[in-house]
C-alpha cells in the first residue's frame, strides 16, 4: 500500500484525487491554507480518513542536515521541514506530493520519491553556494560578502541528474 504524504499544494491546487484515507500530512500545512477552498478541501479529505500526524523529531533533524547539505535550509519553511520529516517516516511506502523545488531537491537527496501536483518534476539534484556580486568568491552561507561588503546572491555549485541519487 502506498502512502502519500502531502505539503499545502495537494489542498491549494485541488486537483488531487486519491483515496483521504491514504494521504498523511502535518498540522502546520492546514495553517498555510489561506484561502476558503483550501480549507475545504482539507477538511473534506479529514473527514474521509486525512491522517495528520506530527513530524518525528528526529527525522526532522535529518532533514534539516540534509537541507544544510544542499544550501535549500534558507528555503524551507517550518512546515517544508515538517513535510520531509513526515515523507523521511513513510519513505518505503510513501510519495511525497509537493511542487515546491526545495522540497523536492532535498527529498530526493534522501531518498523520498516525489510527485508534483501541477508543476514539473525537478530533472537535477542541486547542491546551491553564495557568490558574492563585487569580488565573485563564493562561500557556503550567508547574505553579505566577508571580504568586501557586497550582496550574495545564490548559485548552482553543482548539480546531476535527478536518477543518479541511489
């Protein structure tokens, strides 16, 4: 049986239809459904068996030296890293739904396999640094160049097709 692990984008889009009773998510996805259609659909999948379950918090501090790993940690929300977390429990049984491209980077480098709901699959496994606009260093992290004062701005270090990761 195949679980399907769904981010904010499954009640967003609504155009998803699976069996409720196959499909976890996380408490903090019904707080990013902003509008009422979302909330509706989140509330009709729960009363057709939506399980929402709380990240291990173990597994969330995988994700987050994952998302270190890959320079994705300053795009992920405290629900993105829920959402992994919750995929990282479910990863022999589950498919994470999401078109978030952080997300997806991330969990494909821990082994989750991914469906996006209306967006395209990411094709290549990203590994992001910072280069600094004035003097072209690069460093792993930050927003501001060390050496002269000038902005960061994030850059492909390196990157391979997305099938290569096992």
């Amino acid at each position: 049986m195949t679980y399907y692990i769904a981010d904010s984008a499954v009640f967003i889009m609504g155009n998803c239809d699976l069996d409720s009773s196959l499909i976890i998510t996380v408490p903090s996805v019904a707080e990013e459904l902003k509008s009422g259609d979302a909330s509706l659909r989140f509330d009709l999948a729960k009363e057709g068996g939506l399980r929402v379950e709380w990240p291990d918090p173990e597994m969330v501090k995988e994700v987050r030296k994952m998302a270190e790993l890959t320079r994705d940690s300053e795009e992920l929300s405290k629900t993105d890293l829920e959402i992994l977390a919750k995929a990282l429990e479910y990863r022999d049984k589950g498919l994470l739904l999401t078109d978030d491209y952080a997300v997806q980077n991330v969990a494909v480098q821990l082994g989750i396999q991914v469906k996006p709901i209306a967006q395209k699959k990411i094709k290549d496994i990203i590994i992001w640094q910072k280069q600094c606009i004035g003097c072209k260093k690069t460093f792993d992290k930050g927003d501001v160049c060390p050496i002269c004062g000038s902005p960061l701005k994030k850059k492909r270090k390196k990157s391979r097709k997305e099938k290569s990761y096992f």
